[in-house]
C-alpha cells in the first residue's frame, strides 16, 4: 500500500473526527438524510481540511481500489462523512462511471461539478416491482428510449433512486431497440417527476431515495453515454467498484459503532463489575473484532482483484454478502451490549444498525449475489475450474 | 383453552383488521409514538366494539394468562392494536400489578381510569445507567423516598420509562429504609420533570420512553401501593406477567409482518418465477413458520406455568428470550424477502423489524435472561433438581 | 397427559438410568452398531423390568402420540435405550404400519415377533443416489416388482437400509404397474444381498445400514401389505409418526448430555472458578434450557395433531426442522462446554454429538422439509388460508 | 509471495492427489490414527516426491509463515497429507520450538531425526482437568520436576497428548522452583506410561491423543530446553505458529471437502433437477466458497504479523477462532448437502466433518480464545489503542 493513501486516510479520521462528528446531532438531518444546506456546510469544510473527493486525484487519475479503501473507510466513521467528504453512493459510483466512459465533453458539464463537490448526482436503474418491473434483476427493465430526430424520448417509472431529490445530473438507463443505454441529464427536469420520496428505515443519504415517473424526457443525442446498447457493459464496469465501495464506507460506520460499544462496555457496571468484564459482553466485542477484520481483508483483497483490471463480479458478490452480513452482526451486537442506550438516538449505533440493515438489501440482497455464485460455481465446475482459486 | 377466550380473540382479530389497520398510515403516528388523540380515537372504536380492556372481565376479573394470550396476539396483529384495545405496555402490567396490590380505593381512583381506557399509565423503575444507576440491574437503584410527617418525598431520576408523557396515573419506585417501595401519583406533577423523550428506534407506543427528573415530589402516605420495603415483591409480581405479554403482543406483530411478506412472496416476481419458488425465499418463509409455532407454544406453556400461581421467574426468562430472539429472525427474514420494499415504510415490516430489535432489550437484554438462566441452574444442580422438568 | 403414560415413562427411566447406563462401554458396541446379542441381554431386562415395547398394550393397542412421546423420550437416555426398550428406528415404525395395514395373519407372522422382542426388522425403502435412484426423492424408486404366478418378483438396489443385517422381518417397497407396493418377507434370504455395511458416523444402531442387491426376489402374494399401487398411502401413515419418534428418542439423549455437560460444568474449575460461572459456559447450558424445551414444545404440539387423525406432514416436518436442528445446537454447546473430554469417548456426549448429526439427514434433511413446507405455504396462500392456525 | 512457495504448494499438491489420496482408504488407519507403519509408507513417498518436511529448508531455515500456508494448506487435501508430508501437529511445532531455542547439540539429537521424517514427537503440556490439573489454563499445572544432583526428576500426569504412543522424542513441561521447564527427553521410557489412548472424535493423528502417568522421570540437565522457570515463555514462542499451522492444514481439507460436495452436487438430481440447481443447496456452496476465501485471508494476515516477529497472540487467537468455525461450518454444508453420503464414510467428508470439530477444541477452544481477547480490548482501551487496527 502506497504512502499517498495512509496519508489521505490520516487526514480524513482526523477531519471526520474533529469537524464531522460534532455535526451529528444537527437538526437538519432528517428522515430523508442530512439538507443540501448541510451537505454544502460540511463540503465546504471537507474542501478546507483538503479531504473532498479524496479518491479522485487533481489530475483527474482514481486512487488503486485498495487505497481507496483505506480513504473510504475513514469517511465512514461518521453516517455523515461520506457526503462530507464526497464519497458517498451514488456519487461516488458515478464518478467512477463518468470517468471511465464518458466523453470529453460530458466530463467537462457532468463529471467537473461532481468531482468539486458543488452539485449531486442520481443513478436512474431500479425499478417498481410492483408494476412487473426490475426490483433486483435488471433484466425486467421496463423503462424505454426511442430516438425521435436529435433527440431521445425516454418514459418510464424508477424506483429507489437514491439522492434523486437536490441532485444536479442524472444517468437514467432505459431500453432501446439495441438493447440498455445511459443518458447524462441535467436535474431538475419537469419530465422527471418526483412521486414521493420513500420513508425508509437508514436516513444518511441527502435526498432520501425516491420513486419517480419520467414521461416524454427528451435528451440530445449526444448526452448518451457511450454507445445504444451497451448500457449493461457500463452498468457492469460501475457495478463491483461501487459495490465495493458500500463494503468500505459501512465498515467505518461498523468501527466507530464498535468503538461506542466498547467505550460504554468499559466504563459502566452491572451486576458488581464492568460490563466488559460479563462473558456475555465481552465476548461480543471479541466477535466484532474479528468480524471487522475479515471485512477489511475481504474488501482489501477484492480491491486487488480490481485493480488487476478484472470486472470482479463474483469477487465482489462474495465481498459484499460477507461484508454486509457481517457489519449487522457487528451492529447488532453494539445496540445489544449498549442496552437501552443502544435502541436509541444518543449515540450513532442505533443509526449504523438501521443504515446496515439496508445494506443487506441495497445493491443486490444477500441471496441475489448467493444465486449468481452458485451459477458461478457449476460453470467452473463443468470447465474444471476452481471457482475461486482459494489459496 | 375455554371458548370465551376464543370468541374474545376473534372478536379482536375481525377489530384489527378492519378498523384499526386502516390508521396505520395516519399521520398522528410520530417519532415518539402515536398521538393521544389518536389513542382515544382508536379506543373509542374498540369500545364500541367490545374489545377494549378484553382480558379484564366485566367483575374485575382477569383472563387466565393462557386465555390472555389468544387476545393479545390478535391486538398485537397491527402496531396501532394493543392501544386501540388498552392491551399495550406499561398499562397491562400496571394494571395487573394495581389489582393484584391495590386497596379498594386505590383502585377505584388509580385503576379504574385505565380500565375504562381514558387514562394512560407509566412505570417509573428504570434509571440511567450513566449516573451509577441501575440500567437492567434493580439492585442498583438510586431514587429515595422518605416519611415527611404524612407525606413521602421522593428524588431521584428515571429513564426509559415509557409512555409518561401524557399519562395520568405513574407508580413510582424508590428506596426507603426498608428497601423498595412503590407509590401511586397523579400525573402530571410538577415535581416529575420530564427532561426529554428519546429518539428510539421503535415508535408503536404513545408517550415515547422519557427521562424524568422527581423533584422533592410529596406523595401522601395512603398513595403507598402495598408495604414500605417491598417494592420487590410487588415489582416480581409484575415481571413475569408483563413480560409474557410482550411476548404475545409481538408475536401478533410479526405473525401479520410474515403475512404481508408471504403475499409478497406469492405475488412477485424476479429471476424467472414466483418469489416463493426460489428455495431462497420459500426456505425462509418455512423458518417463519417454525419460529412462529414455537414462539406461540413458549407463550402458551409459560402462560400455563403462570396459571398456576407460581412466579415463573425462569419460565419468563425462558420464554422472553426465546421468544424476542425467534421474533428477530423472523421479522429480519420479511425484511429480505421484500428487499427495498422491506426496507421501507410502504409495509408495517420495517416497523415491525425496529419494534422487535427494541424488544430484546426491554424487560431485560437476552444476556440478563441467560446469566440468571445459569445461576438457577447451578443452584439446581446443587440441590439434585432438574432446572425445568424437560419432558 | 394420562396417568398410565407418566407411570410407564417413571418406569422407563428407571431402568434406563439403573440398567442399561452401565452398558454403555459394553465392548460389543461396534462401529456399526451394538451386536445382536447385546441387544438380546438388554432385552431381557427391559422384559423383566416390565418396559419392552411399552408403547403399544396387551391387547395391541398403541399409547397415543402424546403418551408415547413421553415413554419414547425416557428409552432415548441412553443409546442403547430405544433398542434395549424396542422402541427403536426402524422398529417402531414398522410395528406401527403393521398394526395399521396388516391382515390379521400377517400381524401374527410379522408383528408378534418384532412386538414380543423376538426379532428386528428393516424397512427396504431408500435408494442409491448413484444410480438415479431416489435419495430423498421417493418418486425417483426404481425398483421393481412383477406378478408372475402366485408370487411378486422383485428386483432393485436399496441404500441405508437401516438393521437390515440381523433382522428377521422386511418390509420391501417396489414398484409395479400399479404403482408402489410393499411386501413381508422373512429375512435372511438370499435373493436379498447386502453388498456392505456402511461406515456412518452414528454408531447406536443395531445391524448398521446397509446397501443391499434385491435380485429375484419372490414373495407369496399374500405377503404384500395393503394392496397394489398403494405403497405411497401406507408410507405416508408411517412417515409422521416415525419421524416424529425420532424427534422424541434424541430428545431424550440430549437430555442426557445436557446433563453430563451440566454437572461437568459445576464440577470443574478454570482460570479462577467453575466452568458454569464463566458467562461464556453459563450462557450455552441457559441455551441449552430453552433448546430443550422448546423441542418438547414441538414434539407435544406435533402428538397432539396427529392424535387428532391428522397425517400430519407439515406439522410433522415442522418439529423435524425444529427438534433436529435445536438437538444439534444442543450436543454441540455440551461437546465445547466439556472441551477436551467432550470429543472424547470417556462420555456418551461425543456418540450424542455424532448421531444427532446423522438424524439432521435422517428421514428428509432440513433442506427438503423447508422445500416441502415453502410448497405448502404457496398452496395456502392460493386458498386463502393460514398455513398453520399460528395462535 | 515467493515463487518458491507456489514451487512446493505446487509439487505438494500434485502429490497429495497423485499418491497420497488413494491411500484414504487404506484399512492401516485406525480409531486412533493411522498406524506408524502407514506413516513410514507414505513419508518414503514424500521423501522421493521432494515434499518431506517442505516447510524446513536444507540450511535448517524455515519458509515464511506465509509461504508455510502455502505449503501446508496444499498438505492438508487429504487427512493423511500432513503426516505424509511431515508438517502435522505436533510435530511441526515442536521442530519449530527446537529450531529456536535447542542448543547445536538439542538440535543434533533431537531434531535432525523430525525433519528427516524418521521419528515423531510429543509435547507434554496439557493436564487432566479431573485431578484439578489445567485443562485448558496452563497457569494450572501440577506437574513438577526437581534438580537432583545432574538430573532433573519429573512427576505428574498429561492428558490429550497428540501423537505420544509410537513417538521417539517427547518435550516435557514441569514446574520448578524457578517456574516452568521444558525437557527434551528420549522415547519410549520406562517412567512415561501411557494409561490409555482416548477415543476421540477424531482419527487422523498417528498415536492418538494419550492419558499417561509420568512416574519419577530422570532426565540429564543438558537435555533441558532452554533456562528453568523460562518454560511458559517457550510455549508462547511455540503457540501462535503451531495454532496457525492447524489453520492450514484444516482450511486444506475443508477445501477439499467443498470439491467433493460441489462434484456431488453438480452430477445427483433430486426432485427434477442437479442438486446445485437447487437454492437450498447452491445457497451453501456459495456460503463455503466465502467462507474458505476468509479463513485463507485470516490465515495469510496473522502469517504476516508472525513474519514481523510478532508473537502474535491476539492475532492468532482471532484466526483460530475464525478459521476454526468457518471451518465447521463449511464442513456441516458439505455433509448436508450430500445427505446420507455425506454422514457415511464414503468419502473424506465424514471425518473433515469431525477432525474440524476437535479443532474447535483443540489448541484452545474458541470461548477460551473470545475471554483472552475481550481481556485484551479492555486493555486496549486502558490505553487508549485500537485493539486491532482495524483499517
């Protein structure tokens, strides 16, 4: 690992636990995620502290995956350090994608306000299962594009589209003849209309995350992303790095839920002696110990698959199933050793365990990434191969 | 199990489901629980429909525990149901406790307003663990009483005690020279001073868990709720009844939450075919059903136990901590089987996912449970007893 | 629960514990199960004790489910309990179909041996896996039989076919035109081969279980049990109440190894007290407690269904999920409470460990128990109804 | 990673398939291990196939304990490969102590005859818990030694000792004046009885686990290892890396118990289709693959802390713990989803099932491990140190 990533790292704890935490009891963070007006107050600081967009360097070049790790991580440690530092999801993943595919243009008008941090941005994938739409297989897509002189008109319904409200761009994926594109607009746009934003049980992401209706939207031509068609290849280039990078910010949430666990477990008494010093207790924060260094090795070794250049979509499955189950348990058992103190707002545990619990939903549920393994698994089989070369 | 009980139960059920479900997007539902204005609304349609205060006869007579259990698993089917029938905690158990301790007048001015669902309650016991207090552990309490001519007066601090905003009659706990006692007030009073309502992660119950501040409060001598020093006694009376009952409240809760996840599963569709057909989600709904029978059987049997005028001490414990434990899994498994729908407010799931996470806390952590669990039986071994006839 | 059935389990348990315990280093005990002439020796005392074949009456009659749970679980003490006390896999079963199906000189051929002691028997139903053959899945059998004369001519392979070396009664499961059948034969014979004995890793099971070649067999007409393309229907009446009397026999030696993990728990001291006031020991036996109960919760609730005339499959696969797993859970906390004398033999609680793990496969493993319920709660939700009447 | 280490976990691979798998099924290993002819067998096979000792360079050096996982995990494919290979326990710990404190001449007697594959060893550390000895608290031992004129005279009993019955070199522990002593000693030796060799769960280690008396033991004071009362030092000098090693070779089977599991999954059908193909069981192929991909990163992180010169305690008890369980888990998956296969002894799976379930034991069972972790965390927090740096 590189010193320019422990430095980066280093600075950013510090700011998340100098400038960042103290922010946590704000008032304008409410049950859709923090106000854009706190989000810019905390960028502006980030900008300051020299810890915005860390993973992007001035020359526009990405950290390696593992470093990026390291520097995701820290900004985690607060539910609010992601936005602050502008790492967060979606954000950070479309950066990423932008990076990668977009064209010179695009990036000058797109990608520029995101990376300075002044505007947000929305990815427009997911849709209503209720209306026999995607839900977590992307095949169902029901969302349409169809190219009417300079123009693409595209209509459709997307659901879970998270930071939707207040973002500044969009990339809405839809269904032409070819197959799956992505369009670059600019928000707001009165063909995108916001039919309410859920009320959801974690509330760290600013704009909540919304169902939409998006009818007769016209985009130029030339705000298509990449080539009509080819949408899925670019969903699946965005796919395991912004998976991945969930893994890392939710794992420094985990740490400092776990840090507030242990403090509480050390200082106060039950029963005649230190909570710490109850098995019962103890032995929780053992787990957790354990628990948040297999996290951290599973993201640190699917971040080297990544960098070799591999998609890494079983890498990354398996990094995300281990990672997410294994954060709820850390959260769980930090509300569990806390008490009543754990079950409620006095500390951010009570936060890391809503917001954890929809990690294990978000970016594909538990037993969607355990489906595709096991059709990995009898692949490798038939063609003898070892599915993950394990050791 | 008598037919008065099975005919109460119905009577609840068709109540639920057709009265008061329909509320439980009504907007008086808030952070700190629904409003008091809501909770009259609501009672005053169980009224009329013979269901308030159901496990409370006409003479003042209580259901058995067993029979206690088939209505409070039915007003336990919405969130909004155990206050829409006065079945809800703290009031069961305080009401319990009044008819169990209470003298005749005590009872018509403290009970009888609970009874007739007009009044709320509260129980003032738990402290906070921060100021050397008690948390799960009763022998730490600090809150004194002492005799001032006829009156007592009584300082200290409480917290997590649940439902004292907005409730009219409180039992108050502290410590005289002769050990514990307990105190019937009128509330409010200005001497309790509510220093805030927690942020919680459940918000099913009016009044929300507050910390409060006793103040020099004066009570008069015949407010005592039995003898001076036997707090204890009175409060060991309470215990395992109440929670029993919270055992059964929830187990409706999350018998409805498997309900809506299994029409979830039946209707939907990814990957090809019914949600219920992949094994993935049908194996979990198979667990539900398991977990539910055994929840209602623990319930059942340690109603049984309870029937017979012993304590239950262990049998609580036993089935407390099975019973939250089974509850967890079970309201986790409807989260991820609905995915995002799971994750959000569109369903009673996710709440039914916050309330249970609470619930393994309140009335003592699952550890508390397990650690007096093992002391009895050690104690058990010593004396040659099986700890519970197993078979 | 009768009076008669709490008499009979005093009994069995007595002799359990004074009788049989002391064999339980008996060196005729071997790796596929104890001999026929230990079994003979214990029998003899069973008989004298007055608790051979205590389930079914003088005049033929069975105790009900809910008695025989209660005389089941006392034979399963100890290992060698059920086959001491003739209330043994796959025994007890075949006397139960018997009773059901048989003519009455089939009773007096077939039944009176197996009911007075005399003999054992196996039941020829499972198949080889290997060679397309059924497993799990019944309708996969491929054995055959065909009416040639006055005799049925079978031929086939069956896989864990359970006592099949030394018994002298089989009931053989093939197929015809018609559809399954099963046949009584006197065993040995030589048309039925066993190619081995399998080495498994239970070991309480008296012939072991074996892989056998059935070639040519031919069996007078009137052994056939019931009538041609039935054998399903008579599977099905001995499926619920055989599996359940599984449930009921482990139950019993996880009772026994709680205990012995229980006392090594007091007994023994480690780093600075004894092992059960460790919270890290304290807390498994606590589980343990709940464990165990809740499994004769599951078997009693199971009893009662099938009492009422029920087949009981669901609810006969529910308490098989339930109890085996929950037995699992058991053995393995006593196996690491008594850390290195656990996996030893110096007590029965490494042979508990070992054969519960067989019973998790036994009779459907979990897996297919899940599958088969998933399908039923799908059908339920078609018709409207609750899968199991939950409270 | 060194490419000499994929060199010999290439050819040890190679190996074990090729020559030492076939021995599986070789009726020389016993209940208590494979015999020590079978042992001589396989390691002249070893020797010729340049994987003998392949951990212990020709110079005496040792590969890096990062490149030993390489090695060992490769020698752990089959149960016979680490005897095969000579890098079992306890032997590859022991000739690890001696490379690091035996003087030239300790070295010349007693090593040489362990790395040349001609002579076992024994480490007599653990003590009968039953005659108050330590079980697993070493601060416990009861066994002592005295100087008397030039040689030391050692008395006690040891329980659990790996590999005692056919050793040539044992390593002695006993308390002096000074503390605790190591002696190396010559075996077999009058003084040294072995009252009985344990049934055990497992069966993979030559000359079992033995009980034996140690009676009047006279050994020379140059045969000491190391300094008096230096002895607990030794041991920990010993311990992290031979508790990691246990990790390896176990992780090596587990793997090989996946391939088994997944080949039969992929070729059986039951109920219509490849048993993979169905969730229940392609769910816990897919939990495998990530548990086996996090035992192998546990397993590489603690080898690195070991490679700084570290002693690596905390880090290694972690592994362990991780290992250990994921390790079971794996195994219980394999078994399951090859049902009656799985428990029989037609393959591996049957015995990786239970040598893993002796390695939750073995070395420390995981409660013992959480205790000494939890006492660390609050040390930490004394401090003010991350107990771990988790990121």
């Amino acid at each position: 690992m590189t010193d320019r990533a422990d430095a980066i790292a280093a600075r950013i704890e510090t700011f998340i636990r100098a400038e960042v935490i103290p922010y946590e009891k704000d008032p304008r963070t409410g049950a859709h995620g923090p106000s854009d007006e706190l989000v810019q107050e905390l960028r502006d600081k980030a900008r300051k502290a020299g810890v915005l967009t860390p993973h992007i360097l001035a020359d526009g070049s990405h950290l390696t995956q593992r470093e990026t790790a390291k520097a995701l991580i820290k900004s985690g440690l607060s539910p609010l350090g992601p936005l602050a530092c502008n790492t967060m999801a979606p954000d950070e993943g479309n950066m990423y994608l932008l990076g990668k595919v977009g064209t010179a243009e695009q990036k000058t008008r797109f990608l520029e306000p995101l990376v300075s941090g002044k505007a947000r941005s929305a990815f427009f994938m997911t849709e209503p299962a209720d209306a026999g739409g995607a839900g977590s297989d992307p095949s169902m897509m029901q969302t349409t594009c169809r190219l009417d002189g300079n123009h693409w008109v595209i209509n459709g319904r997307k659901k879970f589209i998270t930071g939707a409200e207040g973002a500044k761009v969009g990339i809405v994926m839809a269904k032409s003849e070819d197959g799956a594109c992505m369009f670059l607009v600019d928000l707001p746009d009165p063909a995108i209309r916001t039919l309410r934003v859920l009320d959801t049980i974690d509330n760290s992401m600013p704009g909540g995350h919304a169902e939409i209706e998006i009818d007769n939207l016209r985009v130029p031509a030339d705000q298509m992303l990449g080539a009509s068609g080819d949408g899925f290849k670019y969903a699946q280039i965005r796919l395991s790095p912004a998976r991945l990078s969930h893994c890392m910010r939710w794992l420094g949430l985990a740490i400092r839920a776990n840090e507030i666990a242990t403090d509480y477990a050390c200082r106060r008494h039950a029963f005649g002696k230190a909570l710490i010093d109850h098995e019962g207790v103890g032995f929780m924060l053992a787990e957790n110990l354990i628990d948040l260094k297999q996290s951290e090795l599973m993201i640190d070794w699917c971040a080297d698959v990544l960098d070799t250049g591999s998609l890494g979509t079983a890498e990354s499955s398996m990094a995300k199933v281990a990672v997410s189950e294994a954060l709820m348990r850390i959260a769980d058992r930090c509300v569990q050793v806390m008490g009543g103190t754990g079950v409620s707002g006095e500390t951010i545990v009570e936060q890391a365990f809503r917001e954890i619990r929809a990690f294990r939903i978000y970016d594909g549920p538990t037993e969607v990434h355990k489906w595709s393994l096991a059709k990995k698994i009898k692949r490798d089989w038939k063609t003898d191969q070892p599915s993950i070369p394990a050791a």
